[in-house]
C-alpha cells in the first residue's frame, strides 16, 4: 500500500470533535434516555447572562423573555420545566408564576 505524499504530512490527531468543542446546533445522537437534556446546547440562555434568567424578587424579567421569544428550543425549556417542577427563574419564555397558571389550567 503507497502512502501519498499530501497524507503522510497530515497529523494523526488532525480531527477535533465539534461536540467537544461547543458548536452550536451540533450534538451527538441520543442514544439512550439520559440524553434528555440535548436541547440546552442550542439554547440561547446558554449563551447569555445566566443572571437575566433569574432575577431578584420583584426584578425584571423582561430581558429573558425577550431572549426566549427568539430560541429554538423555547418548547423543550418549558417541558423540561414543567416535567421537573423547576421554581426558579425563567423556563421556556415563563416565569414562575405564569407556570403554575399554566400547570392549573392543564
């Protein structure tokens, strides 16, 4: 077998994997049902302030909101917020309060 020349100059660590690295919109295949949580690494909040997403009581949440109208995966949050009683701060574009309504009326 010849090698090329062009592949003998090429480092054998050559690949670095893109999951690894922290692209966004790249994420291996759930292979099982620990990967539950997949969504989060095309959230938006992941990219910003974590502060703005919970905020001191009576502080604003609009900034969040504003983050969360935009997101991709804007329904998944608010499953996994709804699946797992989360209490605090912003999930899914809803803040505490506008989740219990929510749970109420459902």
């Amino acid at each position: 077998m010849t090698v090329s020349p062009y592949q003998a100059s090429v480092p054998t660590d050559w690949f670095v994997d893109p999951v690894e690295l922290g692209v966004p919109k790249v994420r291996r295949v759930a292979d099982d049902e620990g990967d539950q949580l997949s969504w989060q690494a095309d959230s938006l909040c992941a990219q910003t302030d974590p502060e703005a997403f919970f905020p001191e009581k009576g502080g604003s949440t609009r900034e969040a909101k504003r983050i969360c109208s935009s997101c991709e995966v804007k329904s998944q949050c608010l499953e996994y917020a709804l699946q797992n009683d989360e209490r605090f701060g912003i999930w899914g574009g809803l803040s505490e309060r506008e989740r219990r309504k929510l749970r109420k009326t459902a």
